[in-house]
C-alpha cells in the first residue's frame, strides 16, 4: 500500500520514493539507510543507485512530485488579479495539495531540523513566502503581512494540531481553511465585517 494518498504508477522510481517515505516518518531521515530502503523493496542496491545516489536525491524527488501542485497554484496565483475571491481561491487549492501530499508534509514537519539542512529546505521556504506574497497586498500595513503569514501556517498546522481530533478529516480540513480566509480577509480589507 502507498504511504502517500495520491495515486502512483507501479514503477521503481516511484515504489522506491513510497518505501522510503515510510522509513523516513517511521524512523527518520538519519536513521533510514539506502541499504534498508533496498532491503524493504527487496531490490539490490545497484538497483536502487541506479535510480537515486543518496537519501537526499530521493527526498528531493519525493518533494519534487508531491509538491508539484503547490508549485501550480503559486504559477496560477500569479497571473490572477490581486482580489479576495482570487486569494480565497489560493488558499483553497493550498489546502487541497497539502492533503494530497500529507505524508510528505508530516514528514517533513517532524523532520524540520534536517529538512533545514538539506537543499530542500531553501526551496519549501520560498515557496511558502510565494504563496504569503500572492495573498498580501504588496503595501500591507505589518499586521496585515502578519495575518497572511499566519493565514499559511494556519492550513500547516491544522494539519498536524486536529489530527488526533475527532472528526471527519474533510470537516476538519473546512475548518482551518475557514479560520485562514477569515485572517485573508481581515488583511484585504480590515474595515469589513467578518
């Protein structure tokens, strides 16, 4: 069975980069060699190098492929006009690609001191300050910047905080992008009513 909720081909790459998704949130990052991955899919690992040369190539390449519709939304935001329907809209498809790729994300959130360290790590920052940027206006008073910056790290956290929550995950989901709009649109226009 896949460790990622997205549907995925059956080939080595691919088989390789689940296996070691699992290993890496069972065990973590600097506990997972290429050698258990290669045991665990029960391939040699000239079979295994002949795909990936290091942890870090496959972790990048996980990131690559499950991160990728974070990637669009950042590219669509960016040609949309600067209004709340379209920051709504942002946040929306944010919250959808961070469940699709939400082992990826755990990952990476109970890793985030190696996550750091790696060349991943320049990129996930940058694109979260891409995506802040999209739902900021570009001369918003700090509060404002403020409550866009929460408004991203609010779909994070919900996460991760509501998932030992009761409850059905889509209802939870609902909530969070709810309290995230709401700071959005707070930060677009503070005078209107909520």
């Amino acid at each position: 069975m896949s460790s990622t909720s997205q549907p995925r081909r059956g080939n080595t790459r691919q088989r390789i980069q689940d296996v070691a998704l699992e290993l890496f949130a069972e065990q973590g990052y600097e506990k997972t060699s290429l050698r258990e991955i290669s045991e665990k899919l029960d391939v040699t690992k000239a079979a295994l190098y002949y795909h990936f040369k290091t942890k870090e190539d496959i972790l990048a390449s996980i990131f690559e492929d499950l991160n990728r519709p974070v990637t669009d939304v950042i590219a669509w935001g960016r040609e949309q006009p600067r209004t709340l329907e379209t920051k709504k809209e942002i946040l929306a498809r944010y919250s959808e690609a961070l469940t699709k790729a939400a082992p990826l994300f755990r990952f990476m959130q109970e890793n985030q001191a190696t996550v750091r360290d790696l060349s991943i790590g320049a990129t996930i920052k940058d694109r979260v300050l891409g995506l802040v940027d999209l739902i900021k206006d570009p001369d918003a008073p700090l509060t404002d910047q403020v409550r866009c910056l929460s408004a991203i790290f609010t779909l994070h956290a919900g996460m991760f905080g509501l998932k030992d929550i009761d409850g059905d995950a889509e209802d939870k989901r609902k909530a969070v992008l709810e309290v995230a709009v709401d700071l959005v649109t707070r930060a677009h226009d503070p005078g209107a009513d909520r």
